[in-house]
C-alpha cells in the first residue's frame, strides 16, 4: 500500500530573499539533484547581486528548517506557429510574449511530496498578479529536466501543474510554458 504524505500548508511557510545571512542555513539544504544544491551554494547569491535572478528560500515556520527554494528570473517566450496562430485569434499578434522563467525550483529531500513545489507556482502566479500592476506578463516558463526515472522527471510535475511543452526533447531539459492569464485575471477579480 501507497504512503500517503501529509500535505503541508502555505500557513506553515515563511517565505525570504536570499541574502548572505542565509550562508550556514543553505549549506545544510538536501537534494538528490547535486546540481540544484551546488547552484543555491555557489551561485545564487551572485546572480542576485548581478540583478540576473533572484531566490527565494522557503522556510517551516515551526521549525526554521528550509524546505526549499525557487529562482525567478525575467523571460519571453517565442511563440512557435501554433501558438502564434492561437494568439492572433485572441488580437495578440507578436512573435514573443513576456514570461518569468522559473531557474531553479527545488525541495529539500525530507520535505519531497508535500505539495511546497505545487505552492511555489502558485507563488509565481501572485508574483504575476504584482508584475501585471507595473507591466505586462503572460507566462510562466522553465527548462524542465528530463529523467529516465519518472519520480524524478521535472517534465512529469510540470505537467501536472498545467504547463506545456514547447519543444519536445528526449535528453537534457525541456523548454515548458503555463499561460497564466485567466489565473491572474481571476486573482484579481477576488
């Protein structure tokens, strides 16, 4: 029989900006991607610094511990023509269209299946709603790794948070997109 994870709730998260405060925390962060735990290590403060993305480190309100993290970064998605074709029915006739690219998203290892990745979408969703009060944003986009071991397939999880793929690969990452348009609108109507 299956284990059910309990589910853990966006009351129960703190949510900060990386800053060179959070030095000794992130070295005690763990992932079975070595490249997503080397990035937040190595390299995420530095891209922040240089205004080339910025992380985000989420955090158990009740026990301090960091549960993972998500790097945000400014895009645009290249329609490819059958996007192309949908947009121009909609009056939208661009080659391109603004996006926030999600650079890295990851869950420390004890907090995997608990819904925190389903929550850092949805916080990308309400960062759009903000953007769209400034400028104009329409998508969410990542370059989902792939994985021959599909609990492990970032393309699997994305998919079942409604994005779609752009281009199809078999190897290496996966360029994906959400159209988050109907989303917002939505918050914003609440």
């Amino acid at each position: 029989m299956a284990e059910t994870q309990e589910k853990i709730s966006s009351e129960s998260l703190r949510i900060e900006r990386l800053s060179s405060a959070h030095e000794g925390i992130i070295t005690s962060f763990k992932s079975y991607e070595k490249e997503l735990m080397d990035f937040l290590v190595e390299d995420a403060l530095g891209n922040q610094e240089k205004k080339i993305s910025v992380t985000h480190l989420w955090f158990s309100k009740s026990t301090n511990e960091l549960v993972g993290y998500i790097t945000l970064l400014t895009d645009t998605i290249s329609l490819n023509p059958t996007l192309k074709n949908e947009f121009r029915t909609k009056g939208i006739d661009y080659k391109s269209l603004p996006a926030i690219k999600i650079g890295r998203l990851c869950v420390d290892d004890k907090f995997l299946r608990k819904g925190i990745g389903s929550l850092m979408i949805q916080s990308v969703i309400y960062y759009i709603k903000k953007i769209n009060e400034k400028c104009g944003c329409r998508f969410i986009t990542v370059d989902a790794k792939r994985n021959p071991d599909k609990s492990k397939d970032s393309c699997h999880f994305y998919k079942k948070m409604g994005f779609e793929m752009l281009k199809e690969r078999k190897k290496g990452t996966t360029p994906m997109y959400k159209d988050v348009f109907k989303l917002v609108e939505s918050l914003e109507t609440t």
